[in-house]
C-alpha cells in the first residue's frame, strides 16, 4: 500500500512517497542521491529502532551516521555545529547527500545544515512522526530556535523527495502520536471542511494505528500542504495559513523552554485560542468553536494553555512572531470552518480579554 504526490515548484519540485516499509525501498531513494557520499542525520531515541533498516537499504553508498540528542530543546545553533564540525571531519563535499531520520527537530536541523553547508547540499526528509510527516517534512522550512522565539533562525531549502514511511508510527507514544494529529486536525480547520469531516468520522481509527485511515491522513494532509506551498513557497502571503495557532502554540512552547509541553501540544491549545478569538470576534459561532474543540479532545490534546503564562508574558512572546510585520502582530484566524485569514484587524483589546480571561491548566492537570 504505497502513494506518491508531487510538491510542484518547477524545477524545484519533489515527491511524496506515502506507504508502508518504505524504508526499505531502494527506489524511493537511490534516484535522489547524486554522489556516493551520504550521511543519515537521526536521534538516540530514532537511532535504535529505524537507523539498521535504513543503512541496509542504502548499504551499498556505505552512508556516515551522525546521532544527536533528542528533544525540541537541542534544536540549536550549537547542535546544527555537532553536524557541521562531523561533516568537515569527513571531509564532505558538495555532492553528499544529507538524510533526515527522524522527526520535525532532526528534519529542521539537517535541513538547516543542508542549506548552508558549503552553501547548499542535497538532501531528503524521512520523518518517523505523524507530525513531521504531515507538516515539518513538507515545505521547505529549516531552522533552529532560539531562547528568544521559536524558528527565528534558518532558511527555506527545499529536499530531493520525502520518504513518509507510517510503518515508523506504530512506535511512536501516544502523546507524541496526538501532538501530530494536532497538525492534522488543522488542514481541515483552515482549508479543507471536507476532511474535517471525515475526522469526525475517523478520529478513533487513526488512534488505533489504522493503516487505511493513516494513509488516507498523511495524503491529505501532504496534499493540503503541497497546494500551498506551491502558491506561496517563502511565506509572502497565504502560506501563513498554515500557522494558525502557531503565535499562541510558540509562546507556550518558548515559555516553557521547549521541554514539558510538545509541539503539537501547545499548536492545540493555540488554535482553540484562534478559535475562541475569531468567536469573539462575530466571525465564527459557537457551535464552529466547540466543533474545533471536540476535534481537539477527541485527539487527546489540550485546548487550555498553561496556568504560569500572564497575558503580559504572551504578548511579549507574540510580538516576536515571525508574522509581525511593520510592528502589527497578525494572527490567523477563521472566518470560517475551513476558512481561515491573516490579519492584524482583531483590536488588541480583544486579544487582551481574550488572554485575561480564557481558562488556563496546570502542568499537573496536562504534562503526564
């Protein structure tokens, strides 16, 4: 059961396998690698249970390995240096190929090295979470955080293909699995009312593994993604789409230094903020704003934010976000189930009760 999309950017486009055991499929790879030499960038945790499957693949380039820490607080400078310093003392140069293993950290990192190196080297995505399969691994966005705000380091470089592999979710958590389906969730909520739908009807499935169900959520999600990007693939305007609850999800993220809330996690939380503000607003009702929510819970995310971030300290991480433009913080929001917009015309005194007085939990009540 394997699928292919193309992301279409003229000579810059890509494919999208989607299947099962793809990691060890030599064709998925072989015709995106350019020279003999290759290293596989992955994690302590990616490393044990993928990184064998993928060398035997590919044992006939004899590929490096490079293995990093895990966790979205060494998504950093001084990593993205561990890879540089590795590659020179191989001697890398610009024929190698990079392979990202792992999820939307190791994906952003090996990306981000990909683009500067040497000033830009080949290389492919393989993501091994639902999260990364769905959102980070598409696009073209590299990056690092910085202790001031989330991605305010990196570039837009775009991979040879994409090797989504959903064999790789079965061991995922079941909190690292929900916080993919946050990005999920939210296809449906800016773009596509039709597969909000059909989560309605799917959410179960897709927690139980279900392979049918998984295919059917990563392709529409990719396909989702690739549409927009190929409009709009530096973020000039409508790919910021694609962020709605992201000013809000950054802040808890960056207050919380990246370590006891997961990115899909605070996502959710934020986009039931987007949410609640575009009630509050007049342009969605109620009944659209329980709709998110209902969708959120049943994901087995969280749509409260946490109990020690102030109004003061969200909006002084907001106004950080990369969508500030000519000092106007902009949001996305809905105009719409399935509809959403850019703007910077909610009034911060709305943003501002909003903050004060949406209902906030505790680590206890959230982080398990």
């Amino acid at each position: 059961m394997n699928d292919q999309l193309i992301v279409n950017l003229g000579d810059r486009s890509y494919p999208i396998f989607i299947g099962e055991n793809l990691l060890q499929k030599p064709s998925c790879f072989d015709p995106y690698i350019s020279a003999s030499q290759i290293v596989i960038v992955t994690n302590e945790t990616v490393a044990p249970l993928y990184l064998h499957k993928l060398m035997a693949t590919l044992k006939h380039y004899q590929p490096e390995t490079i293995v990093l820490a895990d966790g979205e607080q060494y998504k950093t400078l001084e990593t993205a240096n561990q890879v540089y310093t590795r590659l020179l003392q191989l001697k890398a140069n610009r024929t190698i190929t990079l392979i990202a293993l792992g999820g939307g950290v190791i994906g952003d990192i090996t990306g981000f090295v990909a683009a500067t190196y040497q000033r830009g080297v080949n290389f492919i995505q393989v993501p091994t979470t639902l999260l990364s399969q769905v959102d980070s691994s598409v696009g073209g966005k590299t990056g690092v955080n910085h202790s001031l705000g989330k991605n305010m380091i990196g570039a837009f470089y775009q991979p040879k293909c994409v090797v989504a592999d959903i064999s790789t979710l079965k061991t995922l958590e079941p909190r690292q699995f929900s916080s993919g389906l946050a990005e999920v969730i939210k296809y449906g909520l800016i773009r596509d009312y039709s597969f909000s739908q059909w989560l309605q009807d799917h959410m179960q499935k897709l927690l139980d593994l279900d392979a049918p169900s998984l295919m059917t959520a990563v392709r529409r999600s990719c396909e989702n993604k690739a549409a927009v990007v190929a409009d709009d693939e530096k973020e000039k305007g409508q790919r910021a789409l694609l962020n709605l609850g992201h000013t809000f999800g950054h802040a808890i993220e960056t207050a919380t230094h990246y370590k006891s809330w997961l990115h899909g996690e605070a996502i959710a939380a934020g986009m039931f903020m987007a949410a609640r503000l575009s009630c509050d607003l007049g342009w969605i009702n109620e009944a659209d704003v329980k709709w998110a929510e209902n969708q959120l819970l049943a994901a087995n995310l969280p749509v409260r934010p946490p109990q020690n971030i102030t109004t003061e300290k969200f909006l002084a991480l907001m106004s950080v976000d990369k969508k500030v433009l000519d000092n106007k913080l902009r949001l996305v929001l809905l105009k719409a189930l399935g509809s959403a917009v850019v703007t910077d015309s909610f009034g911060m005194p709305v943003l501002e009760k909003l903050l004060d007085s949406i209902e906030r939990i505790s680590e206890k009540e959230w982080v398990r």
